[in-house]
C-alpha cells in the first residue's frame, strides 16, 4: 500500500483523466461503442474513490475486468494483427489503469502511455488538422505530466506554460532529427481492420452507384505532370475494370481481383513499351480508399515499390491504400504502339459473356446489326449514333426493373454514364464484339498556382473499351456520344442545374468560397509533399541541396554543429538563469527582506527558521517585532498555505516599511551597540 503522502490529490487525477480524454476522442468514432464506455466508467469509479463512497477493486475483480476486455476484443475484430485492435488494447489499457491509479508512479506510467495513444493518431490521418490535434494533445499530457510534481505546478496557467515551453525548446530537435534521421518503414504499412467501408469506386458496378458519388465534392486524386498535360479529353483515370454481368450487376469476374490471387507483374514490365514517342509523366496522391486498386492513364507503368500492373492495364497495390498514397507513373496512349497483342481464347469468352436469359429486345437488336455491319466499328457507331439521336444525359435517371438494359434503351432513355456503359457493352456483346466496362474518373480541376489537377469524387466516370483485331482495345465513351460536355467541361458544365443540389452548402455557387476550398486544397497538396511524403529519396535530395555532398563526416557535421550550439546556449541560459535561481515569489520577498536586516546589523543566522529569526529580533530589537512579526507571518501563509493574498501583502508590508523600517532598525542597532557598551 502506497504512503498517505504518495496518493493522488484530486488535480493529479483531473489532469490525467484530461489527457486520456484528449488522446482518446480522435478514436472514439473507431473504437467500438462499449469500450468507450468501459472507459468513462472506469474515470467513474476512480472518482468515487477518491471521495471514499468505494474501493478498489480487488484482484478478482481486475482479472474478470481484463476477462472481459479481452472477450470484447476478440468480438470486434476478426484479426488481432492490425491496427484498429492494436488502438483499441491501448484504450482497454487505459480504462483498466484507471481502477488502479494509485501513486505518482501510477500517473506517470499511465501519461507516457497516453503520449502513444496520441502518436497513433497519426497512424490513420496525416491531415493538417489532425497535425494540430496532435500537438494539442502533445500538449495537454505535458502539461499533466508538469502538474503531477503538485502544489501550484496544477493549476492550468501554470501547467500549460510549462508544457508549452517544454516544446517549444524541443522544435529545433524535432526539425534536426525529421531531416537526417533515416527514414523508415510507415508505421501505417501494418493491416488495418478490413471490415471498415471502403471510400469511392467499388469492385462492382449497378445502375445508381456513380450517381451517388457524383453527390460528393470529397478529393479522390491529385495528379502532378513532369512535362505536357493529356487534353480533357484524354484524362481517363482507370482503376477496374469490369468484365462479368449478371443481369443488373457488373464485376471484375474471375482471374481478374488480385485479391482473389488474379496475376500481378510486380517487377519491371513485360509489356513492349516504346521508349520514344508520346507518352505522360506524372505523380499520382490518391487519397484513401481502403482498396488496393490505383488510379491512372491507359497503358502504365510504375518503379514505386509495393505497385504492380495486371494484364488489362490497370495497376495495384500490394496493401490496400489506407491513407493518402504517393506513386510515380509512365503512361503510353494507345495510339502510340505500333502492335495489338493477341486476344487469348479465354479473354475472348469472358468479354463475350452474357447471362443466358433477359433483355430479349436489345439482343434482337444487336444480332440485326451485326448482320448489318460487317466489322465492330461500325457496329460501335451505329450504337452511339442511336445514343446521341434519343437519349438525354441526367443525375436523375429513373428506376430501372429486371429488364433494364431493354428499359433503358427503348423506354427511359435517360441515365448517368453507369447507363450507357453497361447497355453499351451489353449490345456489343450480344453483337459478337468483345467488350469491357471500364471504371475510373474522367477530367480534374487543373490548379494553376500549384500546377496539379485535382479530380473529385464526382468526376467519377464509367466507360467502354472494345476489341479490334486492328488495334486491340480501344476506348469508347458512350456518354461523350449523348453529352460531349461533360467529357470536355466536366459534370457541372453537363449538368448544371443537378450538380450538387443535394449538398448542405453547395460552394461551386459561391465563387468566393471555391476559391477557398481550392486555397485549402492546395495547402494540403503542399503539406503532403513536403512533410507527410518525405521520404528516403526527398530526404537525400535535400542534404545534397545542403551539403552539396552527403558523406559520413558532412552528415556529422550537420548533426553536431547545431546540437552543440544548442547546448551551448543551453548551458549559457542554465548559468545565466542560475545567478538568480527562480525561486517561488513569497522566498524571494522573504530573502529580500533578510537582506535589508543584514545590512542594518542584524543578520539571519545560518539554519534559523523564519520564526526563530523573528523571535530573535523581538528580544533584541523590540522595536521591530510588530513590523518583522507581519512579515513573518504573511510570508509562512505565503509560502506554506499557497495563499495569494498573503503574498500580496507580504509585498506591500515591504513596500509600506521599506524607508521607515530601515530607519527603525539602524536606531535599534544604535541602542543595543550603546547598551551592550555601557555594560
């Protein structure tokens, strides 16, 4: 059992259940529900505590609390190796501390647990606001930590100034050590919980998905070029692509999903790529998505380590991308090979595939045209000629029944692009032309000041690719047949009057406040590629833009120098500050105080306490005992009860008695001089 004297004052326990709640709230819409509450009512508990309405548990009661906690976790999470329950055990530690906080040492573990809680932060957001959540967390378990040593270090002024000087100091050392320690591994390359919705485009595809995500306004790319920027026209963003229809619903099919252990080249490629001739560089941000598929132009490449390419010209990751993901990629259009490769027995059947009944009427129709034409691209032609004479592009599109390839071309004729893909694929394959549906973005918003486009969730797009023995597959958008404005212009030029009228506070109206949204989304962009993607390549880039050579004894240099300045200055401050060491305000009066009674003759002996010393001079200098006695007084109530009014008055008493009292005391050192002669 801990001493009486080592116990936690109420303030102790306020500020750590402050800094738990702090670390901890960023989580609470992760964490499951009853872990939350496990930790408000442990806080509960530890209260009543303290206030001697209970006890603490005893060591049954612990062992079934951890029995518990343990069960809820295997519960909530299918895998023990991920990130989600690694937070979640942080957070079951903490409401389990609580029923045993106790002592300091209690405290003081139970806070350096919190500054983890805290780091995880970061492991889910790297955003510019969770940044400066995480300093003010940072800060709030500093300044707990300050607030354990007691007495008025608890109180919030006191505690906080402490903590934020404390890192403040230690930002020269963070930036030294984010430059030239080597980078490592992501903490965040760990699995995260795969029972969580994944963010954007989906492995399948049914009439209505595209246009729920064309209700969103949420950044889904920014793409930087190194050299010429692809025509409106040309920026097609593909990330699946979906070969099996059922009916109603399109998918990738099987062989196609690397997580169904589809094929992925994750080396060099195998693919004839030319080294001369048109071709796109540039570097893609992608938000998260919690899926492993990446986003970008026909035909690419990537050296980024982790990505790989699949045989339909689509690339991957080999983890899904939890948060915002950096990667380099070389595209070639299509145009620019010189040989189609040769469409496999298998790939031809399943981009034939058709489901064996439904949709009679755009069957017949599509068997009449292939007895009409005799190729696929006039096939292709008569198809989109058809589209653009009856149909009308909208955000609105009506239901559609069982039959709804047959209900959309020869009844509603009107949908978004997930309409015209798909009964444009279906037609070209009931027509004996191979056919895809390819999904992906279409377009982005090129930001002048930054130089990078930024494609939204809205500019999600669905299109078609079809086979040619000529040329191999080739891009057809049904939708730039009906509305070649929303290929060139992008979806609020094509539907200005349904563009985001859904939305709580539609900014694209307002042209002062999409300027802003442009100037925060451009001060992301440059907080990600300065600080959140630093890695190992831009670290060595710039120590060789600083030292010009990065060798083992410039490096040294760069390191020492500074640290050394740094403690130089240090020690300068600590000896400087040293010469009047800061001691609480009430000694320093005090001490004052001696030092005037030193010089009128009567100085404070070495060891003598503040009363003896009064007493002392109530004998000597009776004079002096009232005066002495008030600021013997003022100052013990100053110094030992921690009241703020007696050392108010400890300063007035010394600033009413400073003239009158060392005139006072230079006659009673006269007197007592003059006595102890005459004796």
């Amino acid at each position: 059992m801990s001493r009486p004297e080592a116990l936690l004052p109420r303030e102790s326990l306020l500020w750590i259940f402050a800094a738990q709640f702090t670390v901890l709230l960023p989580h609470f819409t992760r964490l499951p529900l009853w872990i939350v509450l496990g930790w408000a009512l442990a806080v509960f508990w530890r209260f009543e505590v303290y206030r001697g309405r209970r006890e603490f548990p005893g060591r049954l009661v612990k062992l079934l609390a951890v029995a518990v906690a343990v069960g809820g976790l295997a519960l909530s999470y299918r895998r023990w190796f991920a990130l989600e329950p690694m937070v979640a055990l942080l957070a079951v530690s903490f409401a389990l501390k609580n029923l045993e906080l106790l002592s300091r040492r209690d405290a003081f573990l139970s806070l350096l647990l919190a500054y983890f809680v805290a780091a995880t932060l970061f492991v889910f957001e790297q955003t510019i606001p969770y940044a400066l959540y995480g300093v003010l967390a940072a800060a709030v378990v500093t300044a707990a930590l300050a607030a354990q040593m007691g007495g008025r270090s608890a109180r919030p002024r006191r505690a906080f100034g402490l903590s934020l000087r404390l890192l403040a100091q230690s930002v020269p050392l963070m930036l030294l050590l984010f430059v030239v320690m080597p980078r490592l591994g992501p903490l965040w390359a760990v699995p995260q919980n795969s029972g969580g919705a994944s963010t954007g485009i989906s492995d399948s595809m049914t009439p209505g998905d595209f246009t729920r995500l064309s209700k969103s306004d949420q950044p889904a790319l920014r793409v930087a070029f190194d050299g010429p920027l692809p025509p409106p026209e040309q920026r097609y963003w593909r990330g699946l692509v979906y070969s099996h229809f059922d009916g109603r619903r399109w998918s990738q099919g099987f062989g196609v999903d690397p997580r169904e252990g589809a094929p992925v080249s994750w080396k060099q490629s195998e693919k004839p790529l030319p080294e001369v001739g048109p071709r796109y560089r540039y570097r893609v941000i992608q938000e998260a998505t919690r899926n492993q598929w990446l986003f970008a132009l026909a035909r690419p490449h990537s050296e980024t380590q982790g990505v790989g390419e699949t045989h339909d010209d689509r690339l991957v990751r080999s983890v899904p991308v939890y948060s915002r993901f950096a990667y380099d990629v070389r595209s070639w259009p299509r145009s620019s090979l010189s040989q189609a490769p040769e469409l496999g027995d298998f790939e031809r059947r399943r981009n034939l595939q058709l489901p064996s009944e439904g949709n009679a009427r755009a069957r017949s129709w599509a068997q009449s045209l292939a007895q009409e034409h005799s190729d696929s691209e006039a096939i292709s032609a008569a198809v989109l000629e058809f589209f653009n004479r009856h149909f009308t592009y909208t955000l609105k599109p009506p239901a559609l029944g069982v039959d709804s390839v047959d209900e959309f071309l020869f009844e509603s004729q009107q949908g978004f692009c997930e309409h015209f893909a798909s009964s444009y694929v279906f037609m070209m394959r009931a027509a004996g032309v191979p056919a895809r549906v390819v999904a992906g973005y279409q377009g982005g918003e090129w930001v002048e000041q930054e130089e990078y486009l930024l494609v939204r969730q809205y500019d999600a797009h669905a299109w078609a690719e079809i086979w040619t023995p000529a040329r191999g597959w080739q891009r057809v958008d049904p939708t730039a047949a009906v509305s070649p404005e929303r290929i060139r212009d992008g979806l609020q030029s094509a539907a200005a009057e349904e563009f985001m009228e859904d939305a709580l506070l539609p900014l694209h109206r307002f042209s002062v406040l999409n300027r802003l949204r442009l100037q925060w989304d451009m001060i992301n962009y440059r907080w990600y590629q300065t600080v959140v993607s630093f890695d190992s390549d831009s670290q060595k880039n710039l120590l060789q833009r600083l030292l010009g050579e990065v060798s083992p004894l410039r490096l040294a240099a760069f390191l020492l120098i500074p640290v050394g300045l740094g403690l130089s200055l240090l020690l300068v401050w600590l000896w400087w500050s040293g010469r009047g060491e800061r001691l609480p305000r009430a000694q320093r009066l005090y001490l004052k105080f001696c030092r005037r009674m030193a010089k009128a003759g009567i100085p404070r002996r070495s060891g003598e306490g503040p009363r003896d010393f009064a007493d002392r001079v109530a004998v000597e200098a009776p004079r002096l005992a009232p005066m002495v006695s008030a600021v013997t007084a003022a100052y013990e109530r100053a110094a030992y009860v921690e009241d703020p009014a007696a050392e108010r008055q400890l300063s007035r008493l010394l600033r009413q008695w400073r003239m009158g009292a060392m005139l006072a005391v230079a006659r009673a050192s006269r007197e007592l001089r003059h006595g102890g002669a005459q004796v």
